[in-house]
C-alpha cells in the first residue's frame, strides 16, 4: 500500500524561493485585463538590469481533498511571473530559476490582490522625468541604456530625458497644475530654458500649444523650407549647422538654427549652378537670385522648334520602343522590380534629355543674352533663359520674340520690318501700283476694300477667329509689329504693380509657363503668324485665343474705380467659368491676415474654423493673432468676400449657351 507525500506549506508571512516553473496564476487575481506586451517587456527588462526588486506574494494551490500540490498561485506579482516567463523563452534563465516569494495563507487573496491594484498612486510624470535625467547625468548612462533597464525604447527615454530638462519653474506649474503635459513638451522643443522662460512670459491666458510652438521657433527656419531642402540637411549640418528637433510631434526635419549659415550655403550654391549653366550653354552671363528679379527690365527671346539629327532621331526611336516594350510587359504588375523601376527612371530621363533638344535658342540671343538661376518654391533650381539687357539688343520690330507679355503694353510705330523684307512679286506690284496713284484715291479704295473684308467676315465666323487670334497674337508676342489688319489691341494690366510677388505665386508660375509654351512655338518671324494661326487645328487655334484674350482680362478695384459695371461683369464672367480661388490663393499673415484689422482676423476665423476658435484668439495682440489664424485657416477653403464666387458650387464646368449670352449681355453694359 503506497503512502501518498505531504508537502509541508511554509507559515504565513515566511519568505522563501520558488522554482519559477511551481508558480501559476492565481484564479482569484483581481486584475482579469491581461498585462500589455510592452508592460511585459518592461518588466522583463527591468528585471534583467536590476533583479526582482518586490517579492511575490503567493499561496499554497490545494487539491480538491485540501491537500497542497507542489505549485502556488501568485496573488501579487503576476506582472514579474510572466516577465521571467519571457525570459525563459528567451533562454536568458532557466525554467526551475528561483523566485523569492512570501507565502499568505492568512488574507484573502481576493482583497490582497485588489488592495495592491487601488491604493498605490502612481509617480507624478515630474518626477519621473527628473529621475530619468538623474539616472542618465550621475550614472552617465545614455538613451539605448536606460531604455534597456527600464524596458522602454529609446525615443521615450530621449523624450522623458528632454521633458526632464525643461526650465525648473515651469516644471514646479506643471506639478501644480498650472500647465498642461501638452503644453510642457511644446516648451520642450528647445533645451534653452531662459528662452522657455521668456516665450512663458508672452504668453496671455491662450496658451495654445501651436502658440508656444512658434514663438520659440520664430527665429529658424523649418527643415521644409525650400532653402533648407535646396541645400540638404547633411550639407548644412556639415557646415557647422544645428538643427532644433521636436520629440512629440512629426517635425518633418525639425528646424535649422543658423539661418545665416543657411543662406550663405544657399548663395554658394546658385552662383555654382549659375557658372556651370553658362559654362554648359554659352549664355554671355548668367546670375543667381535666391527669387526671380522681375522688374529686370530686359526683352525675353525664346527657343524655336528645330529638327534632330539623324543620330539622335535613331536613339530616341529606340528608347521609346524599350520604354513602350517595358510598359506593355509589367502592366499588369503591382509593383515593379527595383532593376525595372530603376530602368523606367533612365529611360525617362535620357528621353526628355533628347526631347529638349527639339528646341533651340536662336545662336545671336545665346551669345548676347543670359539667364537667371534662382530658388524655385519646392526647393528646386529654377532657371529662366533668354533674358538680353537694352544695351545687348539688337533686335528689329516684328522679327523677336517678346516674353515679357505683361510689360509691353505700346504698339510700335514702325514700319512691319517682316512686312518688307517678305519680298513676293505680287506685293510689290501693289506698291508699285500705289505709287501711281493720289492718297486721296488709295484711302478710297482700300476704306471700300476694308467694307468688303467686314462683310465677308462678318458671315465666316471661324475666320474671324483666326483673324483676332493673329491681331492678339501679335501684339503680345512679338515687338512692335504692325502686322495685324483687324483693329484690336490688347490692353494689358501688369499685375505686379497691384500685388506685390504675385508672379512668385503658384497660380503665377503656371501662367508663366503656359504663356513661354506659346511663346516657344511662334515662329521668329512675325510675318509668317497667319499661316501659322490658321493652320492649327480648331482645339488649339481657340486654346491660342483664348490664353491671348485672358491676358488683356482686367478686373483690379482701384481707389475711385469708374468702372462699376466692368466690375460686375467681371463677377459675371467668374461664373461663367466657374472661378474656384481656393486652388489659387490662401489666407496667410502676408496675403492677408497681417493686412486687416483684429476684426476682420476674427470674423475670418469665425467663418472659416469656428466661434470656440476665434474666441481663443480673441485676447491675443495683432501679431500672434494673425500667426495663429493662418495655422487655424490653413486647412480650410475660407476666402474672403472678394474672392468668393457667386453659385460657384452650381458650375459643373464650362459655361453652357445660355450663361454665355448672359454674360455677353452684361458686359456689353
């Protein structure tokens, strides 16, 4: 008859080792939310560096006749039992390891366990982040070894570490409530606490974080500035350049300190680009601007379509047929190889290379003109060519091209120097025949020859179109040329005058590039723009039309304007196509929020974001408010009345007959 073992239980409160793998979790364990992995691996860590620092409390695991087991059911420190658990698996101790225990046989395990859950207070984030930074400035210790103790990653550490190091005083406002943990880590972008200080004493009762956040980055230059991303942050800091990061929120680089420095590398860096254009091109001089010098004061010349060579043609026919063959090979790929990705890229590049050579400045505008290498606003070289100063230029009427649309507003009186050098027989026997004949009678005749043109252009519509194309056409691209027979001028308004860097903006960078796309593709005489109006097809020929008639489109209010009913035609014609400013134009201090008055910044806020909002700003000085309105705005389509379209959202698109005529019958008001 075999005789069944007794395990002798320890007494209660008796202190004594366990083999890890004798102890389980304990069924009257108050806590039934399972612990997080990362509370897991912090205890696991924590343990590793330090040892179990609190004995487990545990009770002997009786069968159902009452009889002890062998095994005990942790009441307190289910936590540590599964951190060690963790590192058995990850054979950094055994699975009989000894964990030192006090057995409690005498409360009920029940109320010990939830005891040990409710009545402890957790640290005071302060103080946590003051133990951090003692621990990592007496010990020495740095952020990847403190993380390893503390079970924790490194960017926590770094940010406790940097939440530690914030000024003393605002620390003891947080402890008392005075500050948010918010606010305290927007404080904590900088380590300079005498700056923190100083922005602290700025503020008013607003003390929004975004507030905070600008003031004491209002001397740096954000890492996506376009001059920032123009000379890269591994150059810059190269050169002895400091970058101020923010641990709490996405920075996007964090923001540059020196901006001098910046600027510095920034010039270097266009006048390197601007040697090496002229170098490379042949220009008689080129110059560097961080913006585009506007009022430069100079005539534009443009490249003119020319054929490749031979050579050339072969190559880009066999880089197009790689490219067509690639495309049709992994069309139905989600996601392409990197080799293949990689060839797509060159293919591209040494396709657009060859294309460029399509177009080719007149080798006499090369040799006494130039270009400006400036800083475009994502950051990119901009590099505008064919720019020939007064003193260079040698060009006659009606035989250059004009790029500068806006600046050339007066015809020139001159004769069509293209006119008479065409040199065909049947015009110089009409001139001959003139001679012959008195002024009076030439009026008569060509006055009749002019009634029967009005006429006969009066019944053919789509000739007409070609006719006022060619007039605008040249008029705004070519200089002084009289080369147009149908009387109308363009008037144009330069814009610049009225809005300063408008032609920096992103609506004007695209006018300008669509207005040196036509520009390119006149040819460089002018006596040959009616052949080329009329031979291109109906789409183009109106796009041609259209781009020259809304450059003469003038609707600026000036003070005292006499032009009511221009105005409202103008508001008429926004609708008619359907005018959406927000995709032109956004609210910020320089455009118009630092331009209007504390009213007008709040009502904007109040229309755009909310009451709550622009009740927060209220308090504020004109300056910070301003600030703080362009962040709130910025992700909004607020406008101001001025630029609002009237029914824009009922435009689905172009105008149909009946707005057309409306239209057409206001502005004939």
């Amino acid at each position: 008859m075999s005789v069944k073992s007794v395990e002798i239980i320890p007494a209660s409160g008796t202190e004594t080792l366990i083999p890890l793998n004798k102890l389980k979790k304990s069924p009257n364990n108050a806590r039934k939310t399972p612990h997080s992995e990362a509370a897991i691996e912090a205890y696991a860590a924590s343990i590793a560096a330090k040892g179990i620092l609190q004995n487990l409390v545990v009770e002997p695991e009786l069968d159902g006749e009452g009889v002890a087991t062998g095994f005990y059911l942790v009441t307190i420190g289910e936590g540590r039992r599964l951190a060690q658990l963790l590192r058995v698996k990850r054979k950094e101790i055994r699975k009989t390891e000894p964990i030192r225990c006090i057995i409690d046989t005498a409360n009920d395990p029940h109320e010990i366990s939830l005891d040990e859950n409710v009545t402890r207070e957790n640290m005071h984030p302060a103080d946590q982040f003051e133990a951090f930074k003692k621990v990592a400035d007496e010990r020495g210790f740095g952020a990847e070894e403190i993380a390893a103790r503390f079970g924790v990653t490194p960017h926590v550490v770094r940010q406790r570490l940097r939440l530690g190091a914030v000024s003393p005083k605002l620390i003891q406002l947080y402890r008392e409530g005075d500050l948010t943990l918010e606010q305290l880590m927007a404080f904590a972008i900088t380590d300079d606490q005498a700056r923190q200080e100083a922005v602290h004493e700025r503020l008013s009762y607003d003390r929004d974080i975004s507030t905070i956040r600008r003031f004491l980055t209002e001397t740096h230059v954000a890492a996506t500035d376009r001059r920032a991303r123009f000379v890269g942050l591994d150059a810059y800091i190269e050169a002895g350049g400091t970058i101020l990061r923010d641990l709490f929120t996405e920075d996007r680089g964090g923001y540059l300190e020196d901006v001098a420095l910046l600027d510095l590398l920034v010039t270097a860096r266009l006048g390197r680009e601007a040697d090496t254009l002229r170098t490379a091109e042949g220009w008689k001089w080129t110059e560097p601007h961080l913006d585009f010098p506007h009022a430069h004061g100079m005539r534009r010349a443009y490249p003119h379509p020319v054929e490749l060579s031979a050579e050339d043609q072969a190559v880009l026919h066999a880089l197009q047929t790689e490219f067509d063959w690639l495309t049709e090979e992994h069309q139905t790929a989600e996601e392409l190889p990197d080799e293949v990705d990689a060839r797509f890229g060159q293919l591209e590049n040494q396709i657009e290379q060859l294309e460029a050579k399509r177009q080719a400045y007149d080798p006499g505008d090369v040799a006494r003109g130039g270009a400006f290498v400036t800083l475009n606003h994502d950051g990119t070289v901009r590099i505008e060519r064919g720019f020939i100063r007064p003193e260079d230029d040698k060009s006659q009427p009606g035989a250059a091209l004009d790029g500068d649309a806006q600046g050339q507003d007066e015809e020139g009186d001159g004769d069509d120097q293209a006119t008479r050098d065409e040199g065909e027989d049947g015009e110089n026997e009409e001139e001959d025949e003139e001679q012959k004949l008195s002024d009076t009678l030439v009026r008569d005749l060509t006055a009749h020859r002019t009634l029967g043109l009005r006429l006969n252009l009066s019944e053919q519509p789509d000739v007409a179109i070609v006719a006022a194309t060619q007039a605008l056409a040249a008029q705004i691209f070519y200089i002084g040329a009289n080369a147009h027979v149908v009387g109308i001028q363009p008037v144009k308004t330069d814009l610049a005058m009225h809005a300063a860097r408008i032609e920096d903006t992103a609506a004007g960078k695209a006018w300008s590039d669509r207005h040196a796309n036509w520009a390119r593709q006149m040819p460089r005489d002018v006596g040959g723009l009616w052949d080329f109006v009329a031979e291109l097809d109906h789409d183009s020929r109106m796009a041609l039309f259209a781009h020259c008639t809304a450059l003469t489109v003038n609707a600026v209010k000036l003070p005292f304007d006499l032009r009511p009913r221009a105005l409202a035609a103008a508001g008429r014609l926004a609708e008619a196509v359907a005018l959406d400013m927000t995709g032109y134009w956004r609210p910020t201090v320089q455009s118009y929020l630092g331009r209007v008055t504390k009213a007008n910044i709040l009502q904007a806020v109040r229309e755009g974001v909310s009451e709550e909002a622009a009740e927060r700003l209220s308090g504020m000085k004109k300056a910070e408010m301003a600030s703080a309105a362009e962040q709130l705005l910025a992700s909004t389509d607020w406008l101001p009345s001025m630029l609002r379209t009237a029914k824009a959202e009922d435009q689905a698109g172009a105008p149909d007959s009946a707005q057309g005529r409306e239209f057409c019958s206001q502005a004939a008001e």
